[in-house]
C-alpha cells in the first residue's frame, strides 16, 4: 500500500521534505507504518517514540481521521494519507 506522509515542525526537519510516499504491507497498524518509517529516519526515534509506543504528544491522522493510540487499529486502504502533527508550543 502506498502511504503518504505530510509532516510539520521537527518532523520535517529530519524528514527534508513537507510530504513523502513510501510503501507498507497492506493491513498495516499506526505503530508499523510508524515503525517503517523510523527505520528510513532512524532520527525520529527518539520523537515518535517514548518507551517503545508511539509519543502521545504527536496527533496522527490517517484519511481524515485522528487515530487513538489505544486501539491498534488496523489500515486497510490501497492508498493512505498520514499527517503527523507535533504538540504545540507556545511563547
């Protein structure tokens, strides 16, 4: 499955692009996709994960929908849209 990934903040930064596309085994949960992406950017590490699970601070949204990282839902579709979003910072 095609996945895409628009990234913002810190992400991008490591990333060196706002959006990228790679491809994943179909019926893939959030945390693999992740997973995968982190062995291409073994830099995120440390950002999206917090004790081998995925960083809660961070929004992950997967076609439109904000997933909850209490349920290891899984990805079914042949094309997937993932939007991280960091946690905000104020000043």
């Amino acid at each position: 499955m095609k996945v895409y990934i628009k990234s913002f903040a810190m992400i991008r930064e490591i990333i060196g692009e706002t959006s990228i596309q790679f491809i994943v085994e179909d019926q893939i949960s959030l945390e693999k996709m992740i997973s995968q992406l982190v062995r291409e950017y073994p830099d995120l590490q440390p950002i999206l994960f917090n004790n081998n699970k995925l960083n809660p601070q961070f929004l992950y949204i997967v076609n439109g929908e904000e997933m909850n990282l209490g349920q290891n839902k899984v990805i079914h579709t042949d094309e997937t849209n993932l939007v991280i979003i960091p946690p905000a910072g104020g000043g």
